[in-house]
C-alpha cells in the first residue's frame, strides 16, 4: 500500500513524524480517512481519536481540537 508523510505536532513537542498508509481524524464535520494521493483540504478537529497505521502498526492519539491540512508533500496536523 502506498504511503505518505504524516506530521502531528503540538505547541511544545512534535508528537509523531513519519510515513503511514492512512489516517483517521474526527473533522469538525464527521471523521475523515486520509490515504495516499487524497486531495488538498483543510479542516478544524473536533475532540476524539485520530488513528494512523505504519509499518510498525496502529497509533492513536487523543485529541481535544486542532487543524487538519492534506497537500501533495503530506499531511500535517496541529493540536
């Protein structure tokens, strides 16, 4: 499966960096799945869980709110 370059950070810490084959977030609007080649978007966290899988496995991350971005270098994620 194809993979792409995710970043979850913080204020204070980089939480995870690294390459993953999807991820899991709860839009603002509805939970959302990000794969490999998804199209540029930009959207507000609502508080829940966001999931991603790498080679290594499943890691999940609580989140209270944050910001989602999708562009064609990876994906970013600000907490």
């Amino acid at each position: 499966m194809k993979t792409f370059h995710l970043t979850i950070a913080s204020l204070d810490k980089n939480v995870f960096d690294g390459f993953v084959t999807r991820v899991t977030a709860p839009g603002s609007e509805g939970e959302m799945t990000v794969l490999a080649d998804h199209v540029p978007l930009i959207s507000r966290l609502a508080s829940g869980t966001i999931t991603c899988a790498d080679e290594a496995g499943i890691h999940t991350f609580e989140v209270a709110h944050g910001v989602l971005e999708v562009t064609k270098n990876g994906t970013t994620i600000l907490l």
